[in-house]
C-alpha cells in the first residue's frame, strides 16, 4: 500500500524504490520487513478482484507474491500485518475502545485464519518471520498462546511495529512491553519523530516548509497538530538545545535507546535528513536530560490522546 497517504497511483512504489536499493546487493546483508495491508473496504485497486482489502487467507497469499514480484526477491525477512482485522479503537487517533462499538454485521477473520495463511508463507520459504503492527495486548498475546500451543499449525509473532515516540508512549509502555516481554516479542517503533512534529520543523509558523508532509498533506495524522503536542514538542525541542542538539537528535536518541526497542522505523525524504536519522544512532542522552524529558512528559502525558476527546 505504501507510500502513505495511499493512493491507488501510488501504490506499490516504495516497493519499487526497494527493488532499485537491493540491486547489486547481496540479499543476506539486508534484513527486509513488509506488511500485508489491514482492513480497509475503500481501497479497491489493490486485489486482484477488486474487493476490499482484509486480512484473509486468501489476500494475504496474494499480498505476499504481489510483494515478492514488485521487490524482485524472492523472500520477506520480515511480514507484518498492518493492522487488527477487528475493531480495537485507539487506531490512527480514533475514540478508545467500547463494547458498544462492535459489530455484528463485518465478519472479521479469526487470528486462526491469519496465523494459518502465514503459516503457509512461512512454510513454503516465501517468508521468514511475521509480526504484527498497531496491535493490542489482548492481540499479542492471543497469538502468542495460539502458536505456543500449536507451534505445528502457527507460526510466533516475532515483533510488533507500533507507534513509539516522546509524544506517544503510554499505549506500549502500560500495557503492551509486559505482554511482548514475556512472549519475546520485539519493539519496533514507527513514527518516532511523530509525523515531523519533534523535529521542530513545524514551530514557527511564519516559515513551514511547503514540503513537509503534514503541509503537503492536509489532514493526514492531524492527530499530531493538536496545540498540547505542539507545546509538548517545543518543550522537547528546548531540552535539546540546552544539550546541544537537534530536536531530531534528541527524539530519535531517545527512542533509539530505550531498553524496550528492538529497532526503530526512520523516515527521509532527503539525503540530509537521513543522514542525521542514522547519526542520531551514536549520540545517548545522559541522566541531566533524560530527568528534564521525565519532567515534560509527566506534564504532557500521550497529547495525541487529547485529539478529538
């Protein structure tokens, strides 16, 4: 599906970008982490048939050899499904979850039916590990005890990619890093600038970049344009230059860093950006700012849960 915001012109190109890197690589070298695309009955161009996207036994077979064919490779290291194939809420900015919203009228597919078509991926070498994105604890661990149980029939989630940042952590933190623990599940955090906002690019409102994305893409994660995580970035942003760093230096150090992070998803759309995402890697924040960080977050705990509420 990506790149994001998804459009059926568009769909497929990181892929193709990917393939382009890979060429003259040697394959083993790189690690290479997919998704199959989650519930969502408006994207019709992306199936053969023209359905909605679900996961399904059927769709995710065809996203794995569709995604094999645009990589030009001939196996995922790494296949996540994007997200639940179930009402959750708490999604993208979406209203927490309450029974009342459950739906009698989608028939969702059963974790049995997802973990047995990967299974099959895994099981034909097309694939070598799944995970699981935008999950719950209540989704992690239902999987995990599935392939605990029947290890025969499915395959262990290996790691979940969630969003994880300054201005999002009480989702993974108060529930989900117990759950993942203890079924060894691994952290791999998306959006640990949250959309652009921690990189200060967005404060002065005299002079927004016409190409960033929150710009280029009007309402696209607009959960991130609420004032509190604007006062809450800029409050991160003056640790960082007190420590001598960039906004962006000290979010993705941060991230990088915690004892829960496996690995963290990185984001550029220019050589200069992802030069000082990967030089972020070397830099470890010391006691002095991680306290004055403990200090803004208690302040501004999750503001994105603040947006639409």
């Amino acid at each position: 599906m990506y790149p994001v915001p998804t459009k059926a012109e568009t769909q497929g190109a990181t892929d193709a970008a990917v393939n382009k890197f890979l060429k003259g690589r040697n394959r083993e070298d790189v690690i290479l982490a997919t998704k199959v695309s989650g519930r969502a009955p408006h994207m019709t161009w992306m199936r053969d048939d023209g359905s909605g996207v679900e996961v399904s036994r059927s769709q995710i077979l065809e996203s794995v050899d569709k995604s094999l064919q645009r990589l030009g490779t001939d196996h995922i290291d790494l296949l996540q499904i994007h997200f639940p194939d179930r009402y959750t809420g708490g999604l993208f900015g979406q209203p927490d979850f309450l029974p009342s919203k459950l739906s009698t009228e989608i028939e969702y597919n059963s974790f049995e039916e997802q973990l047995s078509a990967l299974n099959e991926v895994v099981e034909a070498g097309k694939v070598r590990y799944i995970g699981v994105s935008n999950e719950t604890p209540f989704g992690v661990c239902s999987m995990a005890e599935l392939a605990k149980h029947s290890p025969d029939l499915y395959p262990r989630i290996a790691s979940i990619q969630n969003s994880y940042s300054l201005l999002v952590r009480k989702d993974y933190e108060a529930g989900l890093a117990e759950a993942c623990h203890y079924h060894d599940v691994a952290l791999l955090p998306y959006s640990p600038l949250a959309s652009g906002i921690l990189t200060g690019k967005y404060r002065d409102k005299s002079n927004l970049p016409t190409e960033a994305r929150l710009n280029k893409f009007p309402g696209f994660m607009d959960r991130y344009l609420d004032s509190l995580n604007e006062e809450a970035a800029n409050a991160y942003g003056d640790i960082a230059k007190e420590a001598g760093m960039t906004s962006t230096q000290l979010a993705l150090s941060w991230c990088y860093h915690r004892e829960l992070v496996a690995s963290t998803i990185i984001g550029a759309t220019t050589i200069k950006q992802l030069n000082e995402n990967i030089k972020s890697y070397d830099i470890r924040l010391d006691d002095d700012v991680l306290e004055k960080i403990t200090k803004v977050y208690k302040k501004y705990t999750d503001p994105t849960k603040a947006y639409g509420a």
